[in-house]
C-alpha cells in the first residue's frame, strides 16, 4: 500500500455531464405514447446506427451476417431467429429471445451492442465477434436500456413496455486506460495516491483506509479529480462528524477490509461505516468535478479521510487495484457560497425474485436550499433510476435520470434547482431481480442500493444540522 499527498495541473478533463431534454422540452412519459416500443427502437435506434450504414438488403454486412434490419422485415429477423453465428447457434442463443427473456445473455442481439459489459464478450465469447455497431460509436447507455427493458418484457411488436424518457439519457461508454494524475504542489491542493492492491480472484474487495494525517489547515475545494484502475465498482471518500468519540473512529494506516476472505462481513467494519459522512466519489473510471464559480467544497481543519476503494473481480486471476485523486483548492476571495454534501439513501425496499419492481422514496428539505450537482448509485439489477421534484410549480417533472448502473450521470445543474422548506425529491429506481431469491439493501454488487448523492448549498449560508436539510417522507 502506497499513500501519498501532494499536487500541480491535470493534463486531461473528463466531465460525466448529462443533460436531460424532458428537462427544458417539459417532455413527460406520454411523449410518443402513441409509439410502440418497437417501433421507436426501429425508428430511433436501428434506422441511425444500423440500418443506414450496414444491415440494408444487398450490403456486404447483411449478406455476411444474414441480417436485414429495414423495418419491413427488422421484427422477423430479430425476434426468435437463430444468428448465423455458428458459435452462438450451437451456444442454443437467437438473436432477441422471449422464452428465456430474463437471461439477457442468451439473445445474441444484446451480446453484440451491449459495449458496457464488452470485456464478457471479448474475454468469454471471442468467436461472437465484434461489439455493433461495427467502426460507430456505442449506442448509448439510453439506447441500451430502452432494448432491454423491450427484451425483458419479451420483445413485443405492439404495445408500450419502456418508457420513451429513457431515450434522453444521450451518454456513452467509453473504455479507459488507467491514468495516473500528477500530483499537486501542497499550496495548490492535496494528492492522495491509494495502492496498487490485489483483488483475489472471483472476489469482491472494498475496504477503508484513513489517511495518517488528519486535515492541517481549513481550506476550500474548487475541483477533484479522480482516476482508477480498472475493475472498480466505485470509489468514495469518506470523513467523520467532529464529534464523533475518538473510540467510534478507525485507526490511521491500516487497511480495514469490509469482507473477511471467506466473503463474510466485518462486523467492526460496518460499526465504523455508521458515522461516516460523503465527501466525494464516483464510479466513473475518471472523474474531473469543477464546482460552480463562486461555489466551493470546505474541508475543514481536523478533516479525516477515510478512503473506500470497491473492486469487482469476476474472472480466475488476482487483479490490481489503484486509485489517485486530487483535490484543488480555491481562493477564498472568489467564493460565496459552501457546498454542502447532499445524500438521499433508502434501505427499506425488497425486491421479489424473478421479477421488475419500481420502488419510490420521497425526501422533503427542512430549509430553502439550491442544488447543483445530482448523481445516483444503484447495483447490477438496476434497470434506470430517476428523480422528479416534489413540489412547486414542476412538480412531478423528471430531473434526473440514470440507465447505466456503472456510470450513472453526474448532473450539473445551472442555474442551481431552487427548493424551498416543504419540498424536495421523489426518487424512483426499477430494478430486475432475474435471481431466485428476494434482494435487499446490501454493500456487494449483486446486492441492491438506491441513493442520491450531490451537492447544495443553502441559501441562509448557515452550515445544516447534523444529518443534512433533508427528511424522508414516506
């Protein structure tokens, strides 16, 4: 374990910022309501990204792979027919399957555009090809969950079975390679290096480490960055309330894993995680957050870090595991408000086996505030996860919407959502339990989560009361 602090300029940027059209068009779940899934998926997805270039009668591509996506024949072609992949044929897969729609990775037209999850394709299943489609960029994590919650559903001609605002989510995969950040000079910000550490083979590691040296000095955050390793789920940096008893809070310089080797939890571990408090963190392999002019983050004098690294290895091989981030600090003359950590979690849901739930928590602020920054985190068996307002004149309307469970948006909104005391968030995630047993809260990624993270600050300027502005509602 290699842990260092320091700081200087980044060489790359990279912004998850999503836009959500439903936003400013005031589109709404009844927008296209007149369309059948399938039709848009025809119309909105195949005709841009397939049909036009390649799988059109008398192509070299549609002879080859005898596949013609036009949308006289695109429904017959798909639904219930055998790939011409002799690999995949003789693996018992068609290319949409609706008898086994639950096991997505048995419709051979899901393992060829799902570009997510290309490693399963590349490393399990080399003799399928290549990701589609072939020499454009990924459909994006929107694209992706519209065709799948149509498969889940059993792939109908007719009828409505997704939701068209899914299609807003505009974003893409874009596979990374593992860069390190420079570090910074120490009057320009804070470095902290975690690693490299091994992840055991068909192992899920997360575990804590808090930095030997607690904060010196209060000073103000304008940017962080993040950059990882890949194979991990997420990284988070924690901190502790001030007046957390010293016998509550970990010891410095040790590695505290969340699992025992034999999979079990930690007990003392999860006593800990009770007090911790969010700072930063995301699950996009590289992650540069600029707050707002005039916004910064405070980290105050006696600031503990407590650093969460969570890494999935899924294959027979020990893996490596790093983490580097930077923090940025700003001049305190150029800010005029404090960003606050804003944290909406829900953990009273169960989610039945071999089945889609949608589950909703609503949250009420206690206090006039305005948020800047929104983003999600779910598990693997999310299918998309949104917020509406609550309250005002935009009640109900969607602000927030993620499809991809690995890289949920960071929204940046600008000007900040204005919410006043008595009003606040809806949040409502679906999830597809495709195991036997029910899921509930749980740390492992085949478990479920459903929280809101993001950023605020209030509009008194008054730091909030301990556990935050904001208070389930139901």
């Amino acid at each position: 374990m290699h842990f260092e602090a320091m700081k200087s300029p980044l060489p790359w940027l990279v912004a998850a910022v999503f836009v959500l059209a439903a936003c400013d068009s005031g589109g709404s779940a009844d927008e296209n309501s007149e369309s059948s899934t399938w039709s848009l998926i025809q119309s909105r997805i195949l005709v841009p990204n397939c049909t036009e270039a390649c799988h059109s009668a008398g192509t070299s591509v549609a002879a080859q792979s005898g596949l013609v996506l036009t949308s006289d024949v695109s429904y017959d072609q798909l639904v219930g027919a055998t790939p011409t992949n002799t690999a995949a044929g003789k693996a018992g897969l068609l290319r949409v399957h609706t008898t086994a729609a639950s096991d997505l990775h048995q419709s051979f037209f899901w393992e060829k555009i799902n570009a997510p999850e290309q490693d399963h394709l590349l490393e399990e299943h080399p003799e399928y090809g290549s990701i589609m489609p072939l020499g454009a960029g990924p459909l994006s994590f929107g694209e992706l969950s519209f065709i799948r919650r149509w498969i889940l559903a059993g792939a109908p001609e007719e009828g409505v079975v997704a939701d068209p605002i899914i299609l807003t989510d505009t974003a893409t995969f874009r596979a990374s390679v593992f860069e390190p950040l420079p570090l910074l000079a120490p009057d320009e910000g804070l470095s902290v290096r975690l690693g490299p550490f091994d992840v055991p083979a068909r192992f899920e590691r997360e575990f804590f480490y808090r930095i030997p040296d607690d904060f010196p000095e209060t000073r103000l955050v304008k940017r962080t960055t993040m950059s990882m390793a890949s194979g991990s789920h997420h990284f988070i940096v924690y901190s502790y309330p001030q007046s957390t008893p010293s016998s509550r809070l970990p010891l410095s310089g040790l590695i505290r894993d969340l699992r025992r080797p034999n999979g079990n939890l930690d007990t003392s571990v999860l006593r800990q995680m009770q007090d911790q408090v969010f700072l930063s963190g995301t699950q996009w392999p590289r992650m540069d957050y600029q707050f707002p002019s005039g916004v910064a983050l405070e980290l105050a004098a006696g600031t503990i870090f407590d650093l969460n690294p969570h890494y999935v290895n899924r294959t027979d091989e020990v893996r490596t595991g790093e983490v580097h981030v930077n923090f940025e600090y700003a001049d305190p003359a150029d800010v005029q408000h404090v960003a606050r950590v804003l944290q909406l979690n829900n953990i009273d849901f169960v989610l039945p086996p071999r089945a889609i739930t949608t589950v909703s928590k609503t949250f009420l602020a206690d206090e006039p505030l305005q948020v800047f920054q929104l983003f999600s985190h779910a598990h693997e068996h999310m299918l998309d996860f949104r917020v509406e307002m609550v309250g005002t004149a935009r009640d109900g309307e969607t602000v927030y919407l993620a499809t991809d469970y690995e890289h949920p948006p960071i929204l940046e909104v600008d000007p900040p959502l204005r919410v006043a005391a008595g009003e606040g968030f809806r949040l409502i995630a679906t999830y597809d339990n495709w195991t036997d047993f029910p899921l509930t809260f749980g740390f492992r990624s085949e478990d479920e989560m459903m929280i809101l993270f993001g950023y605020y600050f209030t509009e008194s300027g008054k730091r909030p009361a301990d556990g935050g502005p904001f208070r389930a509602a139901d």
